[in-house]
C-alpha cells in the first residue's frame, strides 16, 4: 500500500440517510413490530473491499502472557486485523525496543497487524526526551540542543526503517503520532500548532529517510467524535488546514454517552440508539453533516483535504454514563460496535476502526471503556461481535438495504461464503422477508446469534435459500452464511513427506557424538535418562548431539521427546537448533543457557517462570519470552510430550506440549513463530538442549527426523519415461528440430486440438517450493499460445494463466512459475493443445527445489 492510495476499490456507493426521517420513525407510535419489513440484498453490487486494517483492538499490555482469559488464542479465534499498541519510548518514558520487538513479533504470530501510536510529550520531559533515538538508532548525545519534534521525528523513522526490514518486513505500517493530545491522558499540547509542529515534522523526516511510501500516517487522534466541541472541532479544523497534504488517516476516539439533555431514562435500548449514537454511525450517509463521520467528511472536503485520505475511530469506549447505571459488559457493548462496524464496511474512506481494549477486563475499568471480558474473565458480548466481524464477514462488501432503520444489514462474501448480518437494534421482535439477488450459487444458511444467551461460535442449520422470512428478536444479530457451490477446490492435503531418521535415542547409551558443556552441572545419562539440569542456583548446561550434524540442507525437520521437570522454583530449558557447533553454554538466568550460545537457529523454550511454551528466534534478548508464546499451567514432576516441527518453505517453527509419554496425551499449549525462521537448515547444523538451574530436569526420549527436500536438487520427466507420463490422443514421436532433450520430442501433428494433451507426473521427494521449467525444440511453425496447466500442493493454476510461445525459447529451459508440491506422485505439469494455432511440442519438464519465495 502506497501513501495516499489507499486499499483498490471496485466500485464505490454511499447510502444516505436522513438523520431527522430516522428521528420521525424511532419516535412513531405505530406497531412496525407487527408489520413484516424488507430487507434486499444485491450479492452483484460491489461496495467496497475490507482494507486489511478495518477491524481491531487496542492492547497496551503483553497479552499473550495472561492465564485467564486466554488472549492470545481468542485473537487468533476472532481472526482480530489490526491491534493499536504503544511504541518506543512508551508514555511513561519506558520500554525498550526489544520488548517493542517482541510485541510485534507477537501480534504478527496470531495473524493481526500493529498500529502505532507514537508518543509526543512537552520539551521539559527530560526522561522522555532523552529515551528518543536518532535515525542510525542511537541515543542523542548529552547537550544536544535538538527539539523534541525533531527527535520525535528521528525515532519514528527509525522504528518505521526497523520493521519494513527482515525479520519483520512491515513494508506498509500504521502510525499515530501522539494519544488525544487535546486532554491530559498522556500529553496535552498547549495550542494545535504545538501538534501540528510535531505531525509535520514527522511527515518531513519520513520523506527524507526514504520511507514515507511505507507509512500510513494518522492523526489528529482527538479526544471525541467531530461536531460536538467547539474547541476540539477548531483543533481538527486547524490540523486538516496545515497537515491535509501530509496525513493518510484522520482519526479519532469515540464514547458512548447519553447526555441529560437527550432523556433521563438511562436503558441499554435507550444507549444504542441515543441521538449521539446515531450521529456517529448514521450520520456517514448524511450529505453536509454537521457532526459525526458525516459532518467530518464535509469538513475534510471544505478544507480541501484529498479525497485518497481516510478516516478511522482508533478507540470506541463504550462504558458507564453519568448516574451511575452502567451497560458495560452488557449485549448493548456488542451491539454497538457491530453498528460501527456496519457503517465502517459501507464507508469507502473508513481505514481503522478499533475497539478499546482487548487486554483488559472489568475490574478498574469500567469508566469508559469497551472491554472484552467480564469481570470473572469470561468472554464478553463485545468479544463476540468482534468474532463476528473477523470469522463471519467477507472480504467484500456488497449491496443491502432495509425498509426500516430498527433491522441494520451488511451483506459481504467471499470466494467459500455468502454472509447476510441482521442487527434488530430494537426492544421489539420483528420479522422480514430477506431477498437476494443476484447470488452466487449457494447452499441452505447456517444461523449464528449473538444474544443476551447466545454467542455466533455455534452454528443452527436452517433450510433458506435465497429468499426466505425471519423474525429477529429484540436487541440482537443474527449471521446467515450460505456456503458457495462454487467456491475453489480446497488444496491438495500434504501427505507425509519422506523422512529420514537423524536420531532416536531412549538414553539407554550416551548417543555418537553427545558433547556437554557445562557451568556448575555436568549433564548425565543415568537410568534410561538424559538429567539436563540440578537444583543449584546459578548453573546453567548444555548438550549438543554433534554425531548427527545435518551433511545436506534441510527445509523440514521434526523433533519429538518426552520430558520431566522436578521443581516450580526453576527456570527451564530451551531445545535449539544451531548452524555449527554452539562450543559453550550461554549465562544462567532468564536466557535459560540458550541466549549467549554462537550459531543459534531458533528455540523453542520450555520456562517455568512464568510457566509458558514459547518459540524464539535468533534474539539476544536474555529476558524475551520469545515471538510465540503460550502460557499453561504449573506441570510439576509429570510426563510431558513435546513435539517440533519446522518448515523451511512456510518461514515456521511450531511447537506443541502435551501431557503424557506420547503425543496422544492431552494438548496443553500450542505455538506457531513465523517471524525470523531460516528458509533452510544448512549443512552442519546440530540439535540440542540447554537449561537454566533451579528444578531438576529429565530428558527420557528424543526423535529427531528430516524429509528428503534438498534446496537445489533438481527431477526431470521426459517424454519418453516409463511411467509419470500421460499421453492422452494422438502424437507423434519426432526427432527434427533435433535440440530436444533425451532421445526425442512430441508433437500434435497440428490437429485433433482441444482433444490432445500430455501430462508429466513425476514422484518427488519432500515436501517445498520449486521451480518449474519445461522444454522443447524451437520452430517457426509451432504454436504461440500453448497453455500449460500446473497441478501443486495449494490448487491447480486456473485456464489461461500459464501460456507459452514455441516459436522462441532457443531449445532450452524455459521457467513457468514457481509452487509448492508435496512428496509423491501427486503434482503434476500438463501441456495442452486447446486453441492453439500450429504445432504443439511435448519434450520435458524439469522441477527444481529451491527455499521459499
């Protein structure tokens, strides 16, 4: 995504909507409760598409290292898109960047994607002031006069430099400079100019870094939605006059509130559908709004603002109001953000809309804020609606309408799903009759409800098709998902690959080529066991099993061992990887030994303070918790299973705890790292354990397997082999051009077309990427227009996308594409002879194995 091009947009169609007709009907006397309403779909009309960052969370905390609730695994359930967190120098002036790193690392691990917010402070916050980092990522020197704009500036564009690069390759990254300045939250500037001076002088050092176009760059981030203050409204209208060039995304926070003014009659009904409420959402459809996203629009526009530039709520507060009687907690919370929701899907220009806040639960923060979790850390209503944006909508928005504001619908659907949303934003039941049009082959619906006793993570069978009668009960969403008949073939599933044992050992005998290192405990096989570590404070061990040093690189592995650790009071150990002999063990402590070695690959840490499984990367962080991580349970002095796996071709390493001798036992964590695993095991590389002290740990088995997938070895299948080719109608065996390879070529005769093909099925070994290259003897008489069909481990290339001309190619190895194909003989490259004008040859293909694209 390049700055000021936002997300590709089809079409683009904006519903309008009289703000005082929807007044007129909520305040009608008339039973519409008990008339039947319309609700039209046209599955045909194309809104928008849903930007990558639409749909998210604010979370200030490490989340993934909390028991209960179980965050990180609710992220990646509720599929969460972007999540708004701090970054470096946090606003109390604290953080570091390798915790900053692994935050990162930690949400790009559970599928979401970050949004900055970089902090502003006032130029006598020494301590902030002095945390601010120049563009190489040092420290300014004592005395330097630089203002804090400036050094801001200096920071931002060596954080945006830091992840746009390996192993984080953010090459499009949100930022919001500063939180609410308008109040006292984290820093309040003393005028807009004060603000301004710092967005512009981030948006200037940006440009001259070279990394603008990697930026969308968001502000003001005001306090309160547009329209409802004059002083905030003035703020906004200064910084859309000064900034409008420089900005990607407007944004700012809203609260729920019902205000005196509006009734004294405080009800969740009565909060959803207040009049502020419904200036916020509703008010997007309203041509020259005066407040709300309506009436920031017009004031976007009016001050001359691109229209590429979008808008974006990064905090909905929905909390407790003035007298006390809070909804928080309550299906109101849900509600109302599957409202913002729908009216950010029908918005071409709404970029972020993020809820605030994932990491935290009732207790202490029920002033304000839409929290995700009760106060006895169940999942809460708001939970459920995020759930119901990120699992039970598509990736594209399509037409619907309603004959009555009480029934809110979206429709969006994507290449497996139809999906039709009903919010009755209502006390009463209504029924409608739903008609879509234009839909794509579909299959009966299945219901989800969100309800004050019902949650969307369970499905009811119905038999609707495409035009069918519902009646929706007070204050709840209902999802219809109709399965498409013609969504795509799934992908081929990956049968074991071919493997090869490096090691299996009961340590009934010290294994060929075991080497220990030791500081303060010597690791022994004693009793059918490997002991890693002791008791005593301070030590640290290592042993590394150099007999089975890799001779050939490797793409997958897998390890598998039982284990046993005697005592809470220690602090773990780590199975690694290493390119070469580590020779040592690093420091006891928080490193656990691995962290200090040479040559470390990645790890996978088994830690008992606190008690977590986690995946590191090569990090010389002793105190990171690692990129994924899974906290569990205290497992004192039981039978413990782990398994291992890593693949080169997907960049993961993926390590799953069980309880019990086997991987039968029950799944106690389960933890997938994708950031800055090695495309290849190369020649050399060697396994190991290390530990820290305190408990005593026992090692009882280890399996250590590879596949034959070797980056660089290379099949070819020519025409002429015994088997793994298919010839399917008439071809001729031919020698003239004589630049074939093998003993000879086919050719079609320059007949029979669309009836003819040849299909090249070879058997592999492993499972990886490769390159596909087929071959055949130029001639100024052969086709121009081949097409090639490819069959790989993710589908089979559709008709037309792969065609080759065989009038050039000077007789040699021709490139088509590159796939990943598993092991065996079930990828295939077919060569055909429909459409085309003058001869088809059918020679050779080649496939060669190279690491991940």
């Amino acid at each position: 995504m390049k700055i000021k091009n936002p997300p590709q947009e089809h079409s683009r169609r904006t519903l309008r909507r009289s703000l005082s007709v929807l007044a007129v009907l909520f305040a009608t006397c008339a039973p519409l409760s008990a008339q039947t309403q319309t609700i039209t779909v046209n599955a045909n009309s194309h809104i928008r598409d849903i930007p990558a960052g639409l749909g998210g969370v604010v979370a200030l905390t490490t989340f993934w290292n909390s028991l209960s609730p179980n965050y990180r695994d609710d992220m990646i359930n509720a599929r969460i898109g972007a999540v708004r967190i701090p970054g470096y120098p946090t606003t109390g002036a604290g953080g570091s960047i390798e915790e900053l790193d692994m935050r990162v690392a930690q949400i790009l691990n559970v599928g979401g994607r970050p949004v900055f917010i970089q902090y502003i402070k006032a130029e006598t916050n020494t301590a902030f002031k002095n945390k601010l980092l120049r563009t190489d990522g040092t420290l300014y020197p004592a005395g330097d006069t630089t203002p804090i704009a400036q050094r801001v500036a200096t920071n931002l564009a060596f954080l945006v430099n830091r992840y746009k690069s390996a192993p984080f390759n953010l090459t499009t990254q949100y930022w919001e400079i500063g939180n609410e300045p308008d109040i006292t939250v984290d820093y309040k500037v003393s005028t807009p100019q004060e603000y301004i001076g710092f967005f512009s002088a981030a948006h200037n050092q940006l440009v001259a870094s070279g990394v603008r176009g990697n930026v969308l760059l968001a502000g003001p981030v005001i306090s309160f939605e547009y329209g409802y203050d004059t002083g905030r409204d003035t703020f906004m209208r200064d910084f859309l006059d000064a900034c409008g060039d420089q900005v990607d995304i407007v944004t700012r926070h809203v609260y729920a509130t019902i205000y005196n003014w509006e009734t004294t009659v405080y009800t969740p009904y009565v909060l959803l559908n207040s009049s502020l409420e419904t200036l916020h959402f509703d008010s997007s459809f309203v041509a020259g709004g005066h407040r709300g996203e309506g009436g920031l629009l017009k004031t976007m526009n009016d001050h001359g603002v691109p229209s590429s530039v979008g808008t974006g709520v990064t905090e909905m507060n929905v909390g407790i109001n003035g007298d006390g009687n809070g909804f928080s907690y309550s299906i109101t919370q849900g509600l109302w953000f599957l409202l913002s929701h729908h009216y950010a899907l029908q918005n071409p220009r709404s970029l972020l809309t993020n809820a605030f806040m994932f990491d935290r639960v009732q207790d202490g923060y029920q002033d304000g804020h839409l929290a995700f979790y009760t106060n006895t850390k169940a999942r809460s209503f708001a939970y459920w609606a995020l759930y119901m944006h990120g699992v039970l909508t598509g990736n594209e928005v399509v037409a619907a309408t309603s004959n009555t504001p009480r029934l809110v619908v979206t429709a969006t659907k994507d290449d497996a799903y139809l999906y039709v949303q009903v919010i009755n934003r209502d006390t009463n039941s209504y029924t409608a009759n739903v008609t879509i049009n234009n839909a794509p082959p579909v299959t009966a619906a299945t219901r989800f409800n969100l309800s004050a006793t019902a949650t969307p993570d369970t499905g009811i069978a119905t038999t609707h098709g495409t035009s069918f009668t519902e009646t929706f009960a007070p204050m709840t969403a209902s999802v219809f998902r109709f399965p498409r008949t013609d969504a795509p073939v799934p992908p081929i599933a990956t049968p074991p690959a071919t493997i090869s044992t490096v090691l299996n050992t009961s340590f009934d005998t010290v294994p060929t080529g075991m080497l220990t290192y030791a500081n303060g405990f010597t690791p022994v096989i004693s009793g059918g066991r490997l002991q890693l570590t002791g008791t005593t404070a301070n030590q640290s061990s290592a042993v590394v099993f150099k007999g089975q040093a890799m001779g050939v690189a490797r793409s997958r592995f897998q390890a598998r061992f039982g284990f046993k650790v005697v005592g809470t009071t220690g602090q773990g150990f780590v199975f690694g990887a290493y390119s070469a002999n580590p020779l040592a063990v690093g420091p006891a402590g928080p490193g656990l030994g691995y962290v200090g070695q040479n040559n470390r690959l990645w790890g996978v840490k088994f830690d008992n303070s606190p008690n977590q499984l986690s995946v590191i990367s090569n990090v010389t962080n002793a105190a990171a918790d690692g990129w994924a991580t899974k906290t569990h349970a205290e497992l004192d002095n039981v039978d413990l299973f782990a398994v291992i796996d890593y693949d080169g071709s997907e960049g993961t390493v993926r390590a799953r705890l069980h309880q019990g001798t086997d991987a039968t036992g029950t799944l106690i964590a389960d933890v997938t790292n994708r950031i800055g695993n090695p495309s290849a095991l190369p020649v050399g590389t060697v396994f190991g354990f290390t530990g820290g002290s305190g408990q005593t740990t026992h090692i009882e088995s280890l399996a250590i397997t590879m596949d034959y997938f070797t980056p660089g070895a290379e099949m070819i299948i020519d025409n002429t082999a015994t088997s793994g080719v298919t010839v399917t109608g008439a071809w001729d065996p031919v020698t003239t051009p004589a630049t074939y390879h093998g003993t000879n070529f086919l050719t079609d005769g320059n007949t029979g077309k669309g009836t003819k093909s040849v299909r090249f099925k070879p058997t592999l070994q492993g499972f990886g990427w490769r390159d596909v290259y087929i071959r055949w003897p130029q001639s100024g008489s052969f086709a121009t227009n081949v097409p090639i069909t490819v069959v790989h481990a993710d589908g089979t290339t559709a008709p037309g996308e792969i065609t080759v001309d065989q009038t050039t190619g000077a007789s040699d190895w021709v490139k088509i594409g590159t796939w990943r194909f598993v092991n065996g003989s079930v990828g295939s490259v077919q060569i055909n002879t429909t459409g085309t004008t003058g001869t088809v040859a059918a020679d050779a293909v080649r496939f060669v194995n190279v690491a991940a694209p």
